[in-house]
C-alpha cells in the first residue's frame, strides 16, 4: 500500500487520466449491451446500466461515469447524476431482481448533481428510493468505488452486500473543500480537512465501512489499466461464484446487519 497523504489520493482519484467505469467495463466484462432511460423523464447519460456477461454470466451493470475529455465530461455531467440517472439505475435493479442476475455497480462522483432541474425532479427522493430498494434487493450487490465517492450520490448506488475500494479512490460525506468551508469557512484547509476525515480507502477498511482493497501501481490505475481490471474480474467472478448458493433469506440478512454494524 502506498504512503500518500489523503489529499494527494484525492488528487488522483480526480485526474482526468484516471480510469473510467466503461474503461473497466470493456475490459472485465465480455459483453455489454447499455439501457437508456428512467422511463419517467428522460436519459442521464452520467448514470450508465445494462446487461453484460462474464464467463457467461449475465449480470447488470450499473455505473457512473465521468468523461475522458472536457468535452465528454461537460456531456457526462462531470460524473454527476440527475434524479433520472438514479431512477434509471432503479429500473435496472427490478429488472435484475426479476431475472436472478447479480448487481455490480462502478461509483465515481463528486456527488448527486444540485441544480434546480434536479431538485424540481426530486434528486432526494430518488436517492432515498434506492437506498431503500437495495436493502431489499434479492440478488447479490457488489459496488465498487473506482474514483471518487462523493455523499449520497455515491451511497445510493452503494447498498451492496460487498463494497470494494480501489487503493487510491476516495469515499465519503462530501470533500475536503466542503467540510472545510463549512468548518472553518475557508476551503484552502481542504489538506487539513482530508486528514481528519477518513476518505481513504485504508482508514475505511480499518473502519470496516468496506470490505476489499484493489491495490493500484505506483501513480495510480493508470499506470497499468489492464493489470488493475484484471485483478477487478478476477475478484468479480469470486463474489459472484460466493454467493451463488446463498439463500434469499441470509443474503439479506447478512446485508442488513452489515449496515446496522456501521451505523451504530
């Protein structure tokens, strides 16, 4: 594990360089065929899903993705969904459920995106709505946190049975520029608010907010993008092959306690 201060993982986890879900998912999975639409109001393109297979395995895949380029991310919402995007995500999770295949989620955002639009289409309900839905989603949940993992906007696509971190992704309430211009009115104390923070992804496993670490080569997966995917399907395929046999019952149970563990 690498000896980076908070920060300077936040500051690859944000790269325009770093890998991005459908980077990974052209790489892990060997087919994937993208859903579009909430059926509602419309098309997040932030917001990805659909069916793919791994060692012919269908599963649904859902993530969210940043651009590559300042063009893409200008059209990607700089990787932040609208209330659309998440009612999309919750359109792939029913279907899921009704078909027996196993989730895997990819989160990279700053956050839920917060402009009137989204509020006027209810993005706080349409959070709630997932987080509740995938406590009691019967298949297996895996989330995955690729970059950044930003509030709420990442946690309600990250209700899963098992969440992973790569070694230099971030995961938490909002940034360190956000609580340190709440807490002392001054965001050039972001290094500072990193520090107490926790968003690493070794303070969180400490923590036992998540369950794996991905390691990354020095400087982060991109560095070696093919090496980190396929270290990611290799484990993939383990969680899905683990809980193949659970019943409905103790996979969720097992999901519930997880999460009453944390927030006690």
């Amino acid at each position: 594990m690498s000896d980076l201060t908070p920060l300077e993982k936040l500051k690859i986890a944000r790269m325009v360089e770093r890998p991005t879900a459908l980077d990974y998912i052209d790489r892990i999975f060997d087919s994937f065929m993208e859903f579009h639409g909430d059926r509602r109001f419309g098309d997040d393109p932030c917001l990805i899903g659909g069916i793919g297979e791994i060692l012919n395995i269908p599963v649904t895949i859902i993530a969210q993705q940043k651009g590559r380029n300042t063009k893409e991310n200008i059209q990607r919402n700089f990787g932040m969904p609208n209330p659309e995007g998440y009612r999309k995500a919750l359109r792939l999770m029913e279907q899921a459920e009704k078909f027996k295949r196993p989730v895997i989620c990819f989160v990279d955002t700053p956050g839920a995106f917060c402009g009137i639009g989204a509020e006027e289409r209810g993005q706080g309900q349409a959070i709630a709505e997932n987080l509740l839905f995938m406590s009691k989603l019967k298949v297996p949940i895996l989330s995955i946190v690729i970059g950044e993992g930003g509030s709420g906007g990442a946690l309600a696509i990250a209700v899963a049975d098992e969440v992973w971190m790569l070694e230099n992704s971030i995961y938490s309430i909002l940034s360190p520029e956000g609580l340190a211009s709440i807490l002392w009115k001054d965001a050039s104390r972001a290094k500072e608010a990193a520090d107490i923070m926790k968003i690493t992804s070794r303070d969180l496993k400490d923590f036992d907010i998540i369950d794996r670490i991905i390691e990354e080569p020095k400087g982060g997966a991109q560095e070696d993008v093919e090496k980190v995917a396929l270290d990611l399907k290799k484990n993939i395929i383990s969680f899905i092959k683990n809980k193949k046999d659970i019943s409905k019952e103790e996979l969720l149970e097992k999901r519930y306690n997880k999460f009453r563990k944390i927030g006690m």
